[in-house]
C-alpha cells in the first residue's frame, strides 16, 4: 500500500510491477471518490482516465516530456501523481487546490485550461518548439473524444497531421459517448500487426528501408482499411492511428504507449475507458449529473446540501419559460452547444426532442446556425456559459450583431462562478457584448421580472438579445409567475426611495441589497437596472442630477462593465458624473473559491457593501 499522501513526483511509478500498479489505481479510485464527495469537482472524468494517467507518468518522464491535458477537469490522477495528494481537502477552495491543472502548482502542469479543444493547438505549439530546439523529448495531449467535434481540434489535426517532421503523440480518451468504435477482423489484424517488432524496427528512426518501399507499404494498409471501410478521420488526415484499445487495462496501455513514443511521426492513441469507473452511480449515469458534483453522499449518491423547498437554480428557471414557449411555439428551436445538462433542459428535450439541436462543443458554430434560422424569422434561443460565449465572439459580432438577427442568447453562469475559478467566472461578457451595435443586455432581479425580460426578448425587441443569469438559486414557487409585468421598452426601477445616496444593481446582486437596504432600515434609492444595454435615459437623468453620491455595483469587472456604460452616457448627456463610484471586481482573472468567499475578498460582500453605504452616507 502506497502512502498517496508522501508522493512527490511520478518517478517511483518505474519500480512498480503491474500488480502494484493496478493495486495502485484501486487504491486511488478510492481516494478520488471519498475526497471529491466531501468537496464536490469532476467526478466521472477523473475515475475514468486512472490507469490511463498512471500508464502515462509510467512511459513518460514528466515534466521533460509535456503531458498537455485538454480541459484539465481530468487531471486529478496527475495531481496525486506529481505530489498533491495531501492537498485534496482544500480541493476547489480559495487559497486551495485547483480543479484544472494550474502552473503554480507544479512544474508537471504544462497547459491550462477550462474550455475544451486546446489541447492539439497548443500541443502543435510545444511540437514546432522542439523541432527548432532539435530535442528529442515528447509532447502529448490527452484529448476526450467530444473535443474532436471543435473545429479549433480539426484546425490543429489539419495542421500537425501533414507535418511528417513533427512526431506529436495523442491519446483519445473516448467514453463511447462521441465516437463509434472501430470493430472488424482486417482492422484487428492491422492493429496487430502495427505492434509486432519488425514491423517497429521497420519504421523507427533510422531504418534502411528504402523510402519509395516505406511509403508503398503505408499505401496498401491504408488501401487495404479503406476496402473494409476501417479508415479512420486520423488515417485521412495523415496520423499513425492505433486503437481502439482497454483504457483499463494497464498491461495494455504501457504496451501501446511505449510503441507511440518511439514512433516519431504524429499518431494517435484510441483509447476505450468507463466514464465514472468504480462508482456504480457515475458509472450508470447517461445525463451527465456526475461530470460534475457538489459535496455528497457516497452511500446514497445523494447532495449533503438538498435545496429547500420552491429553491430553483436559475438555469431550471429559464428552462421551465422555455418549455412554456416551446408548447404553444412549434417553430420555436433551441440551438445548444453540448449543455443540456448544463442548462438543465432534460426536461424540455424530453418534451419537445425536435424543438432543441445539439450541436456538440460548437459554440461558434451554434451562434451562426441559429443566425441562419434567426434570418428565416423563426424563434431561436441559444443557451451558453458566459465564459465559453467568449469562444463564439465573431459569430456573435459579425453574423448575428451585424446583420441585427433576433436571436435570444441565454447567458448562462454569468458574474461569478466559484469554485471552476478562471477559466469558468462569468467576469467579461457585459464587456464584450456591450460595444457591440444592435445587442441588448438584460437582468432579472426576480422569477417573474426575468420572465416579464424573457417576454420582452422574443416578443418585441427586433435584434439580438442577451439575457444573463447566474449560477446560484432563489426561493420562487414557479406556478404563481403567470400574471407578468408587460416590459414595451427598456427601463429600470426604483425599489427604495427617500434615501441619501443612491444605488444602482441588477440581477441576483439587486435582490440581495433590496434585502439589505430594507432590513438594515439603510437612508438608500436601490435603483434596478435591469436593461444593462441600452440604458435607461430618463432614469439616469434623474439619479445623476440628484448631486447625491451614486453608486454603482456588479460582479464583473470593472473594465466595461455597468459603470463604466453610466460614465459613458453620463458625459455624452452631459450629466455630472463626479460623484459616480463603481464597486466590482479588479482587471484581473479572479481564482476559484466559494462565491461567498470571494465577495468577501474583494469587497463585495453583505458587511463591506453596508460599512461602505455608511461611510458614504452624509453626516
């Protein structure tokens, strides 16, 4: 039994024999599922790439050779193999250990990232640096088989795959999920014979086969897989494909691994794995509820935390309007770039399976397609995380915006996030979308104001809409939102009035300082800007001639956010904008923790807002 928690480096892997190896990873199953069920992260992508991550520190020499993963949320295997075992409990806490590979941490982190189909472009990259370095080290990049559906992976694939001088290695981590397997005798046979020793000593480095003989012998096998219809999309865009292949058997992967390293020419590595392996309820799990997890119990598979009664996150708020939209709209479409259970709308392809297209990891494919349906003058709605809209910003600048298409964006995990820190804080869409002609922004504070806004969105605004909602819950008994306030343009509200110095939210941030003003009994106008863009003139006007302090507060940064729209108009209408202050967050990339601890450190929490009320409150 390895003590998991005094491992420093991957080295010690070379000294194991396959027992222990495979006692090894029993061993560390265990350990991912009982630490992740006390602080919640990915949970199904990480069971099932543990052999296949032992077998790579096994071949490989990290860091000398880059293992560049794709994503990262599958990387927890790697961080208990290069020393961070012991870091576990403070998993995807402030201060504490990251849920995706982070360069601080450890010198084995070579890539991060958070958004899908990186890995190939940037493992192009390290390729291209070791051609010009004449090193001989490898570079590979762990990819899961949905990644592939991104035209970024198909761009890198063209690229490095006709590149004879380049020799990058991927493994394609495929849950069956995305990829057919590729079954048969003749494709059998042409696996068996890629591995045998000849055949390896025959194309290594160095060889005295002729040239003219190597390449016609290249020929007839890929002719021969062509007949049987075994030709892969890796054999035609140039790669060495071998697979598919037991992403569980460790025998197995070290025995492949070793003949791709000694390859020296691109290939990849078709490996078959069980997504959740080890834990009966991720194993069984089609809907993609255990990709990701809060805290829980590891008997029941059930949340330590349930939600209370008539608590909606906002996601199922938005999804429960579309289903409304879809019954009495059957032109009506959903285009979604592989976030259903993301968006929480199982329920509505349930319902109307021919009303909602999945596209796969596409968003800017997603936002074209839907301007197309948009340009038909049919009804479309594109649900997406704020941080991965940024993928899709041309389409959404060029396509949709330009040509001022009715497409209703669904902004998904907007302000902060928590505990995916980075890459996944919902920080800069405002930013990016509010410079852009034709688009309006929008907020609701509550259940039935976000509906009135939904209402709005596809029933009387005429170009694109942006509708942003965040990743926490509120308490609304959803069948009591029918009779809804009918929004003709935009506007904001006043909420308390009588007050000593204003105060301009909207959104989830809105609700919380009505509640705040009110039973702090605080002397303050809360103003609700629900329209971010365009904003509300006349109510701007008049917040801005009171000659009282105004100030401004949101959960993105400050750099183009809100208040940095209301200093903008401010001087085109030739207001007075000098007692305008803006409370966000910095012009940085704010790390992962609990949303609560966050607001805490930068100044937006509950008793820092009311200390600064106070302050700022005339004597």
């Amino acid at each position: 039994m390895i003590d998991l928690l005094k491992i420093d480096n991957p080295a010690f892997l070379k000294k194991l024999s396959l027992v222990e190896l495979n006692e090894l990873a029993d061993q560390i199953r265990d350990f991912l599922i009982e630490n992740v069920a006390k602080t919640g992260g990915h949970l199904s992508s990480n069971l099932g790439v543990v052999e296949l991550t032992i077998a790579l520190h096994y071949v490989f020499e990290s860091p000398k050779d880059r293992l560049i993963f794709d994503v990262g949320h599958q990387g927890y295997t790697h961080k208990i193999l290069t020393g961070r075992a012991k870091d576990f409990p403070s998993l995807r806490k402030i201060n504490g250990l990251s849920g995706f590979l982070k360069q601080q941490e450890s010198v084995h982190d070579v890539w991060e990232a958070g958004h899908s189909s990186t890995a190939m472009a940037a493992l192009a990259g390290f390729e291209i640096v070791r051609q010009i370095n004449h090193d001989t080290y490898k570079n590979v990049a762990l990819v899961g088989d949905g990644s592939l559906n991104s035209g970024l992976s198909f761009e890198a694939l063209n690229f490095l795959g006709q590149r004879q001088n380049l020799a990058p290695i991927i493994i394609l981590n495929d849950n069956e999920m995305s990829i057919s397997k590729n079954v048969g005798t003749i494709s059998k046979m042409l696996t068996s014979m890629r591995t045998t020793k000849p055949y390896l000593k025959a194309t290594r480095k160095g060889n005295r086969i002729p040239h003219f003989l190597k390449n016609w012998k290249e020929r007839i096998a890929r002719m021969i897989r062509g007949l049987a219809k075994n030709m892969t999309i890796f054999d035609e865009f140039g790669f060495k494909y071998y697979g598919p292949i037991d992403g569980h058997n460790l025998k197995t992967l070290i025995k492949y691994l070793q003949i791709v390293k000694f390859l020296n020419k691109p290939c990849v590595l078709h490996i078959i794995t069980k997504k959740g392996k080890g834990y009966p309820f991720a194993e069984n799990d089609m809907d993609g509820h255990w990709h990701g997890v809060k805290p829980f119990n590891i008997k029941t598979g059930l949340p330590l935390d349930g939600k209370a009664e008539n608590e909606h996150s906002w996601s199922n708020i938005i999804s429960e309007y579309l289903c409304e939209r879809a019954k009495n709209n059957p032109d009506f479409r959903i285009v979604i770039p592989a976030m259903i259970a993301g968006a929480d709308l199982y329920k509505f392809q349930n319902n109307y399976p021919n009303q909602i297209i999945d596209v796969g990891i596409c968003e800017a494919f997603a936002v074209c397609f839907a301007g197309g349906i948009a340009m038909e003058n049919k009804s479309v709605f594109v649900p997406v995380y704020s941080s991965f809209l940024q993928r899709a910003y041309d389409q959404v600048s060029h396509d949709v915006a330009r040509q001022n298409l009715h497409v209703v964006f669904g902004i998904d995990r907007s302000g902060l996030v928590g505990e995916d820190g980075e890459t996944h804080q919902g920080l800069y869409d405002i930013a990016f979308l509010r410079h852009m002609p034709n688009m309006q922004i929008i907020q609701g504070m509550t259940v039935p104001e976000t509906y009135s806004l939904l209402d709005y969105a596809f029933n009387t605004a005429k170009g694109p809409v942006a509708i942003r909602y965040s990743n926490g819950t509120v308490k609304s008994d959803l069948s009591l939102n029918d009779d809804r306030e009918i929004i003709t343009k935009p506007s904001w509200l006043q909420i308390t009035e009588d007050g000593a110095i204003n105060l301009i939210a909207y959104g989830d941030n809105a609700f919380r300082m009505q509640c705040l003003i009110e039973n702090n009994r605080l002397l303050v106008n809360l103003y609700n800007a629900r329209f971010i863009k365009p904003i509300d003139e006349d109510m701007l006007t008049k917040i801005l001639k009171s000659g009282l302090i105004t100030i401004v507060l949101e959960d993105v940064t400050v750099s183009g956010g809100l208040g940095s729209a209301i200093f903008e108009n401010g001087q085109r209408l030739k207001l007075p904008t000098d007692n305008i202050r803006v409370l966000g967050l910095p012009d940085q990339f704010i790390e992962h923790g609990a949303v609560k601890d966050l607001y805490q450190k930068y100044g937006l929490d509950d008793d820092t807002i009311m200390k600064y009320l106070k302050d700022n409150l005339p004597i």
